[in-house]
C-alpha cells in the first residue's frame, strides 16, 4: 500500500492497526487536536479545562498551535506518555487519531508524514512552508507533499522560501 497526501483517513487507520505494543507510548506523546479533547475528557470525566490543564502541552509544529500529551520526567531525551502505564495505554479506546495511525506498523513513518501535511502544514501560511521544507532536509516523505505540490506556484514558493514573504 503506499500512503499519499490524499489517502482517506479511513483506510490510514486500517493500515497501521495498533498491536498494543507500547513502543510509540515508551518513546514520546501524542498530539492532540482541539476537537478530539471534549471526548478524551468525558471518557475521564473531566471537564476540558481540567483535562488540558493536567494531561496536555501546548507546542508549535509546522507553525500550528497544537496538544500534546505530557510526558513522564525521563533521563532520555523524551519520556513516555502520561498515559502509558503497565505496558498499555490508559486511553485506548479514545486515544488520539495520531495515535491510532502512527504505530510501528510499516506504515507507521509514513502515517505521522500524512498526519503532519493533513492537519499541522498550512499551505497557505509561508512560516508552515519554510518549517516543512526544513523538515524535508532530513525527515520523511510521501507523495503529495513536495513543496511544489504544496504551493504550486513556483514564484510564490521561491518568495517563501527566501523569506519575502
């Protein structure tokens, strides 16, 4: 199977099936999007503030405010997520979309690539197109999220990637 830009989010999460592994939980956290917080806090019966306040982080990716799960204090450079414990994650049944679809399948690197161009770059936003040409310096790939494809105006993307606009 290969992942695009335009694959269906649907066939995503049938694609990288989560074995419960816990790798992905060991190694960082997830990101969260502000839509799926109301129902990871009912499931926890929390109100969203309180939920924010305890579990969640707010960062920058892509030039994109985003969530994402806090992480337990660790002598390695990321911790595991706060909702991992005894091997499992907490929350399965609600967790995230970027943690259902970004496991250690073999489709995994290729699902946290279709995360990021389908809900954190911004085409429309030259900040978002300078921060994904860097990541393209040294991360992963699919089809559909070369530069030119994304801003396909060669005029306008060479004025973003020199900083004119």
């Amino acid at each position: 199977m290969i992942i695009t830009k335009d694959t269906k989010r649907p066939v995503m999460i049938r694609a990288a099936e989560c074995r419960q592994c816990g790798n992905c939980c060991r190694h960082g956290a997830g990101i969260v999007l502000s839509q799926e917080i109301p129902r990871i806090a009912k499931h926890l019966r929390m109100s969203k503030a309180k939920f924010a306040g305890k579990y969640l982080v707010e960062t920058d990716m892509f030039h994109t405010d985003v969530h994402k799960f806090k992480q337990e204090k660790s002598n390695l450079p990321s911790g595991s997520c706060v909702f991992f414990s005894n091997g499992r994650c907490k929350i399965h049944i609600v967790k995230p979309l970027f943690c259902k679809i970004t496991t250690c399948s073999s489709h995994g690197d290729e699902a946290v690539v279709w995360y990021y161009l389908n809900y954190l770059v911004n085409p429309e936003d030259p900040e978002s197109i300078r921060q994904w040409a860097q990541y393209l310096t040294v991360g992963k790939n699919i089809p559909g999220g070369e530069l030119k494809y994304l801003v396909p105006d060669r005029s306008k993307l060479k004025k973003i990637l020199n900083y004119q606009m």
